[in-house]
C-alpha cells in the first residue's frame, strides 16, 4: 500500500476498532461459546464419577463445541477430543480439589455435577478467551499488517492519537510510533468501549 490518503488510513483505523470491538467480539466469541455451554447435557453421568466416564464426558463436550464452531477439532472421537480438555484443564482449572486436570478431576469425583459445570466453564472461558486473542491477531494483520512503513508512520500520525493518549504519547514522533500501529488502535478500540459505557449509563 502506498501513500494512503488521510481518509483511507481513517477507514483502515475505523475498520480494525470495529473488527476488535466488545460487540464485534461478543457475536463471534462469546455466543457461539455461551450457545455450545447452554446447549450441553450431561445428566446421565452416575456418581461417583469414574475417571473414564469423566473424560468420555469431556471428549463429548468438546466435540459438541466443534459442532458450534468454537473449536476445530482434529479428532471425531471422544476419547482423542478428550486429550484437548485435559490440556486446557491442566494450564486453567483452579478448584477445590486442586488445580489442573487432577484437581477438576478430584472435584468432580467428590461433589458430583455442581462441580462439572464449573469444569465445563473453565474449558469454556479458556477457549473464548483463545478465540478473541486469535480474531484480534488476524484483525490487526488484516488491516495493519500489510501496511508500508510509509502508511504505519502516516497512521501514527493521525491526529486522534494526540487527542486519545495525550500525555502517553506527547512528544513521540510519528516515526517512533509506527511500530505500535496496533497497540494504538487497541487503545482506541477500549476507549470507545468506555465512551459507550458511559453514554449507556
């Protein structure tokens, strides 16, 4: 891209807010995920919990969330798609009976299904959490990746960061800002974000 007009890095600016907007993520993100949780039944898991029954019920939740779309599952059975949730669990889960897989394990194992939907929310809150990161990463390589150093350094110098950052970017040069191209419109994506808060209330 070379020499953009004032207008179009204004659109390319405008674009990429709105693509990492709470609303944008929310309709992509959060529903599909909130949707797939809603819509999962496990009633029929006896107690106590077996330690197989228990990842039979973790690889089915997870390919019930690829059916949503919240996740691409490699695996069309649920004993590999199981393998996914041990992983998540092991880096998310903090319970009562521990953390990681052990701990929800051990918390299932002890109080029953009140503890699996917390379970299922771990999974679930780790995988929203992954899905928003990845949009906003493809969202800033969409419109700002494939900028020239030109068009970065012309972005920076919009003059709407000056009014959004103030003090945090006074006396940078618009060469110096170029590199944080991203960094400014995610700034400027959570200060809509507020504005809107504080216009709603």
């Amino acid at each position: 891209m070379n020499s953009l007009s004032r207008k179009e890095l204004e659109h390319i600016v405008q674009a990429a807010t709105d693509a990492i907007s709470t609303a944008t993520l929310r309709a992509l993100c959060d529903q599909p995920v909130e949707e797939a949780l809603a819509t999962f039944s496990y009633d029929d898991l006896a107690v106590p919990v077996a330690q197989n029954a228990f990842l039979a019920l973790l690889g089915k939740f997870m390919l019930h969330l690829a059916e949503y779309g919240v996740v691409s599952s490699r695996r069309k059975e649920a004993a590999g798609a199981a393998e996914e949730a041990v992983f998540i669990l092991e880096h998310a889960y903090e319970g009562e009976g521990g953390c990681g897989y052990e701990g929800a394990f051990r918390d299932v194992s002890q109080y029953g299904s009140e503890k699996i939907s917390a379970v299922l929310s771990t999974l679930t809150d780790s995988l929203r959490n992954t899905l928003r990161r990845n949009h906003a990463r493809w969202a800033m390589m969409r419109y700002v990746g494939s900028l020239t150093w030109e068009a970065r350094v012309a972005l920076a110098a919009l003059p709407e960061w000056e009014r959004l950052l103030g003090k945090m970017i006074s006396g940078r040069s618009p060469a110096e800002l170029a590199p944080a191209c991203e960094e400014l419109i995610m700034a400027k994506a959570a200060s809509d974000e507020r504005l809107g808060q504080i216009l709603a209330s």
